[in-house]
C-alpha cells in the first residue's frame, strides 16, 4: 500500500495552493461583500485548466483521475468556498453525466468548452417537492417528435444563474416512478422555454450563486437526451455518488486551513501572560482538530483510489461526504472558539468559514441520507 | 420546591410574549438584514415598562428581579436575539451600581435605565485583555478632583447608542485584578469617543464598537465602589448576569425547535410529513431534553442572584447555567437547522440567522472555556456545594 504523492502532483498542488493563498485569498472579503467572483480569479483558474480536471485529455480536459482530482480539491479547499464552487460544480456533479454517459456527439459539442471554463456546467435534480426525497419529481419531459419538451421548476441549483448547460433529470413515464421512468437530458441557456428563476440569498457560499431554473414548454433536441431513456435515477446517482468524494477532498483542505490558521494563532495571542497555545485545553482542541483532518484526509484519499480501481463504493462514497463534512463542522466550530471574540468578527476569516461549512453537511445528499445509503448498503451485505 | 412561577412573573412573561410574537418576530429578519439598531423594539420596550425589570421598585423598576428579566429575555430570544441582548444591557450597565453604588449613582443611572431615559454600556474587554481581564491597561490616574482616563475598550455592546458608560480601568498600574477601579461616563465627555463600529457574524442589531478614552477627565464622585478594589465589582457584575445570558440561549434554542417543527409538520418527504420520521423524531427529542435541562439551570442560577448571592461561592452555577445554555442554543440551532435541510441555509427562512446569532453566545460575557476554569476551580477547592 503505497501512499506516495507523485512528484508530478506535489507540484501541481504547491502551484494550485500558490494561487489559491497567495492571489485569491486576497479577494475573499471582496467576493464576500460583493457576491460574485472578479474575472481574472476565474480567468487565472481557466488557464491553470483547473475547470477541466475531470475531463478527459482527448476533449481538452486534465483527465485526472479521482485520485489526482482530490489532491487539487485539497488546495482548492482552502479558498474561499463561494469561489470553489463555481469550478468544482462545474468539474463535478456539472460534467460527469456528459463524461460518463454522454455519446461521442454530445462530448465532443460541450467537454472542449467545459474544460477550458468557456461553458460552466450544473446539475438540476433538487425540486421544491424533492429534496432529499428525490423521486418526488414534478419536471416532465414529453417526446413531440425530434423534440423533448420540459416542464417544471427545479430549485437551489448551484450555478443556477451562469450555468451554459444543465444536466436535468425529468419524469418520461410517471407509472415507472424512478425505476425507468426517469430521463436525463442536457439543456442549454437559450433553449426556448428555459430561464433562470430566483436567485437565493443565502448564509455563506458568496460568490457563488444557487437559483430556480424554470422549464416552460422548454425544447430540448433528441440528441439532448442524456444516456438511455428511463436510466435518469440511476444516471443521477451516479453523477451525485462521483460528486461526494470530491465534496469530501474540498472539506479536508477547508478543515487543513483552519489548523494552520488556528496553531498560527493561538501561539501569537497572548492571555494570562502566555501565548493560549500554552494552554492544555488549547492543545487538546489543536490536536482533535488535527486528528480528525487527518481520518477524513486518509478516509478520502482511499475512497478516491477505490474510484479509479474501478470498485463500486457506493456506501463509501457516502461515509466519506458524510465523515468530512461534519469534521469540518467541528473544526470550523473549534476555531470560532480558538480565536475567540474576534472569531465572530467579520475582519477575520474564520466566521466566514464557519458560515461556508453549514451547508456541507446539507446538500449533495443530506448527512441524513448519507447514514441511510451506509445502512442500506451494510444491510444488503450483512443479510 | 416551588417549580411554579409567581402570579406576577407569569403575568409579565405572558405579556412578554404577546409583544415578542406580535411586535418584535415580524422585524427580527430585518434587523438582521439591516443591521440598523431597532430603536422601535427599544421604545416597545419602554412602553411595556421592560427597562427596569431586574430593578427595585424604589428607582423605578418593576421589582421582577433576575428571574423576571431571565423571563423576558427568554420570550423575546425566542424570535429575536439582538433584541434579547438589548433587555439583557438594562442589567449588565447598572450591576455596579447595585453591588457598589452610591445613593446619587443609583438614583441617575439606574432610574434613568429604567425610565428608559439613559442607555448604559459595560467597558471592560481591550485588544489585549478578553478571558484575561485583569490584564486590562487603561489607566485612571488621580488627578486632584478628577480621575484621568487613558485607554481603549474594544467589543463593546450598546457603545454607539450608550448615554453612560461602565468603564473598568487600572488606578494600580502594577497591581494586577488588585488596581482595577470602575468609573461612570457620561456621554459627551471630552476625552470619550466612539471608535471601530465592528462588523459581526450575526446579533447584528446591536452595535459594538472600541470606546477610546484620551485623557478623560472624570469626576471622582464618578467612581464606582472603592478605588482598587472594582475587580470585585466587575465579577459580581458579570457573575449577576451570567443567567441572563444564559436565558439568551435558552430563549434562542426554543424558538429555534419550535419553528421547525412546525416547519417538519408540513413538510412531506417519502410519502409522510417529516415529523413522522424516526430519525428527526428522535433529534427533536434530543434538542427538548437539552432545552429542559437549560431552563432549570438557568431558572435556578436567577434566584441565586436574586437571593443576593453573586459571589465567588456560588459563581460555578452561573457558569454551568452559562456554558450549558449557550452550548445548547448552538447544538439546537444546528440541529433546528438540519430539520429544514436546504431551507435552512437560505435567508428566506429565520433558521440560518438564529444559527449566527447562537454562535457568539459561547463567547461572550466569559467563554465556554472560562466557565469551565470557575467551575473547575470550585470542583478542586471545594466550593462546589450541592445545595
């Protein structure tokens, strides 16, 4: 078992990290305020090919495996998460049903621009009826001819407002239900019938925006069906399960940043006549914060590995979203405390994080569900 | 044991909630939203005769104590936290007048905090002292009939809109907690201005800013208690409100669980209402217990007090009221917010703010951290009495 980090990819996370601590970091009170990322932050992500880590090099993209992919999502991890997921929808739950499912025709019109950042991607499945309840579906999609035509508001789509094309996953045969009535289909912005509804406010994630996208007779060409008709539900999973592992590799190098900020920290501050570092209650949350980085660290990495072998880890996938993410929860909990009173002031970036790791444990599949998909796997293996 | 509150204590806190349903829940987002301090809840306040509710009937209060006034802020925490804080002030202002006040004191400033005519504010936190606070530097040198003031308080609650400021300072340089005065300012004084109005994660009601004091020129009859010996004052004043804050939490945690709820019971996921799912049944039920086992803490902490009791004896069970109910307001917003699942993230919906506000309630007034040294240091030098 060998858990040597090539040379190759050490170095593209020293020049990942460079970027994301030394120039977007400098922004992060700007896209806080503003609520939107500046251009050149993205432009510079562009040319590092950083949208196209996904997708494969025969379509212009990195094609890094799972594996490499976490180790860049680590880096990316440390930035602020507004501006993270612009990209890493894009290059997770945004392309990997077109990656994975989509005909050459289909890969060929959109990974080339995905992967140099040209077109930004997203994932509609989330209803207002169809949360974690995720075959509630009200979307339909009716075959007329060489058309699909869609009708439905799907909600809470993250890259709702900039997304060039929507992976949505619609009703074709209500009787089915999810078990082969669901389709997939890939909807363009300028696709007649299709616009962008509501744009939530929300607690944190700035810069990133989450909207309503609403389907009104909306015309979708055959072509846009994505994989068989009926494998929706399964598609879906299977683009949410891909999603997880990455979520988890982005909550690590979230949960990495605040123990270097925190130690920094905590041996500056002094109180009582001494650096709080020296104080044992201190050292003891420094070392949990540490411990637990590190189980969803290793925990990542391995599921990640376990991806690109080729195993199924449907249930891993899972423990790893679920594990990671609320570490993170407790870390970025931790350094509110550490830093005390100025933990809570909006100079410092650590309520900023605290307020970005909230929704880490909600979407891409509640933690709730995330302990119900385990269970039902171990229930299946243990029979 | 008498677990019933008094005819005049359920009166009041009825009121309280009426008002709180009625006036403050619709302007809580917001205020949020805003950051404006609400000066209308404040007069809402007046109105209802709240101002001076811990105080004694002889300088205009309404004689209810700590308990009543942990009543009201539990009522009003329910829907509105910066509002909360904003009852909580009226007591945190005036407690050094209680403890150590001269007749003249008493009569200006704690009449007026409850006639609603003067709002107070309590300095003591600089860059340099939060948990440490008898590291604090601002110095009071006398000079003549007047005190001198040197120094910058930062973190303070109700700064910007305060009339007189609580102010501890050093009048023994080298002397530790043993050379700590406190002095009243009134606002306006030359040598007292308002500093950083600080941006913060959520209360965003009330302000909090520095108060920077430039060779303040006090009065002597503007001490408060004995010179060198405030430090006492200053923890009976903090020690006296530790319930208050704690009720803060116990008020959030509630109105946190009783709005989702009533959100899971319309809510429908996998053919049922969400509340009829095991799983979220059981995390309700985990936030109750919490919130029950909080209220009588809290409950049990405000008669201390109001037994006259605010000492280094019996300082654990502030602390354990403290650190227990604000930990549990931050477990109960996060749990509460879970309940909405994505709904709970967006600002259309209150949970996500009760869930920022929640989180300074472990900081505040004394963190989880230096609850648990007072409680510690009862456990090992046998002050902890099972009373």
């Amino acid at each position: 078992m060998d858990f040597t980090v090539s040379e190759e990819m050490q170095a593209m996370k020293r020049t990942v990290r460079e970027f994301v601590d030394g120039e977007v970091d400098t922004y992060a009170r700007q896209i806080e305020e503003e609520d939107r990322v500046p251009e050149h932050l993205l432009q510079k992500a562009r040319e590092m090919g950083l949208f196209g880590m996904s997708i494969p090099e025969e379509y212009g993209g990195l094609g890094l495996g799972m594996l490499d992919r976490c180790l860049l999502l680590e880096e990316l991890g440390r930035a602020p998460a507004g501006f993270v997921t612009v990209m890493a929808t894009n290059i997770g739950i945004g392309c990997t049903g077109i990656v994975e499912m989509g005909t050459e025709g289909q890969k060929r019109k959109y990974l080339p621009a995905m992967a140099r950042g040209e077109k930004i991607g997203a994932f509609a499945l989330t209803e207002p009826e169809a949360g974690s309840d995720a075959t509630n579906l009200k979307t339909t999609a009716v075959r007329h001819g060489d058309r699909w035509i869609i009708n439905g508001v799907k909600h809470f789509i993250t890259n709702g407002p900039i997304a060039d094309v929507v992976t949505v996953i619609a009703v074709t045969d209500r009787q089915k239900g999810a078990r082969g009535g669901f389709s997939a289909f890939l909807v363009e912005k300028g696709f007649p019938g299709f616009h962008v509804g509501t744009i939530e406010k929300k607690m944190g994630l700035r810069g990133s925006q989450t909207s309503e996208l609403i389907f009104d007779n909306c015309e979708v060409p055959a072509e846009n069906l994505l994989g068989e008709e009926g494998r929706g539900y399964a598609s879906a999973l299977r683009i949410l399960g891909k999603g997880r592992v990455g979520l988890g590799a982005r909550c690590v190098g979230a949960s990495e940043k605040l123990l270097e900020m925190c130690t920094k920290y905590a041996q500056q501050r002094v109180q009582f006549g001494k650096p709080i570092a020296t104080f044992q209650a201190i050292q003891w949350m420094l070392a949990d914060i540490a411990v637990e980085t590190a189980a969803a660290k290793a925990l990542t990495r391995q599921v990640a590995w376990m991806i690109d072998q080729g195993y199924r880890c449907i249930k891993e996938a899972a423990m790893v979203k679920l594990f990671a993410s609320e570490v993170l929860g407790r870390v970025a909990d931790r350094a509110v405390q550490i830093y005390g009173g100025m933990g809570y002031m909006k100079d410092f970036p650590i309520e900023r994080f605290y307020r970005d790791a909230r929704i880490t444990r909600i979407y891409e599949g509640t933690n709730e569900i995330q302990r119900l998909v385990v269970a039902g796997e171990l229930l299946k293996e243990f029979a | 044991m008498d677990f019933d509150l008094s005819d005049e204590l359920r009166l009041m806190r009825d009121t309280v909630r009426r008002l709180a349903r009625d006036r403050i829940a619709p302007r809580a987002a917001e205020i949020d939203e805003t950051g404006e301090y609400p000066e209308d809840i404040f007069q809402a306040f007046k109105e209802a005769g709240l101002l001076g509710l811990c105080h004694s009937e002889e300088y205009g209060g309404a004689g209810l104590g700590t308990l009543g006034l942990c009543l009201a802020v539990e009522e009003v925490a329910k829907y509105c936290c910066a509002s909360g804080l904003m009852l909580l002030l009226t007591k945190l202002s005036t407690a050094a007048f209680i403890y150590g006040g001269t007749e003249a004191q008493k009569r200006k400033y704690i009449r007026g905090t409850c006639e609603g005519t003067r709002r107070g504010c309590f300095c003591l936190t600089e860059p340099g002292a939060g948990s440490d606070a008898a590291s604090i530097s601002t110095r009071a040198e006398r000079k003549g009939d007047f005190y001198v003031l040197n120094g910058t308080k930062c973190f303070i609650s109700g700064a910007p809109v305060a009339d007189f400021f609580v102010v501890a300072a050093k009048t023994k340089a080298e002397a530790g907690h043993k050379g700590v005065s406190v002095f009243v300012i009134d606002r306006g004084t030359p040598g007292l201005s308002i500093g950083k109005i600080e941006r913060k994660m959520g209360v965003k009601g009330v302000p909090v800013s520095e108060v920077i004091l430039e060779d303040c020129r006090v009065p002597a009859e503007n001490l408060v208690g004995v010179e060198n010996e405030g430090f006492k004052l200053v923890m009976s004043s903090l020690n006296s409100v530790r319930p208050v804050v704690a009720a803060r939490g116990l008020g959030l945690a509630q109105g946190a669980l009783q709005y989702a709820v009533e959100y899971t019971r319309q809510r429908q996921a996998f053919g049922k209402r969400l509340c009829d799912h095991q799983g979220l049944r059981w995390s309700m039920a985990e936030m109750a217990m919490e919130i029950e086992a909080a209220r009588w803490l809290v409950y049990r902490a405000a008669k201390i007090v109001d037994e006259g009791h605010a000492g280094k004896e019996v300082a654990h069970y502030f602390s354990i009221a403290k650190a227990y109910a604000s930990e549990v307001a931050v477990r109960t917003a996060h749990r509460a917010l879970q309940l909405l699942g994505g709904y709970g993230y967006m600002k259309d919906y209150p949970l996500e703010r009760f869930y920022r506000d929640a989180r300074q309630l472990m900081i505040v007034e004394g963190t989880s951290e230096i609850q648990r040294e007072i409680i510690s240091r009862a456990i090992v030098d046998g002050t902890l009495n099972w009373l």
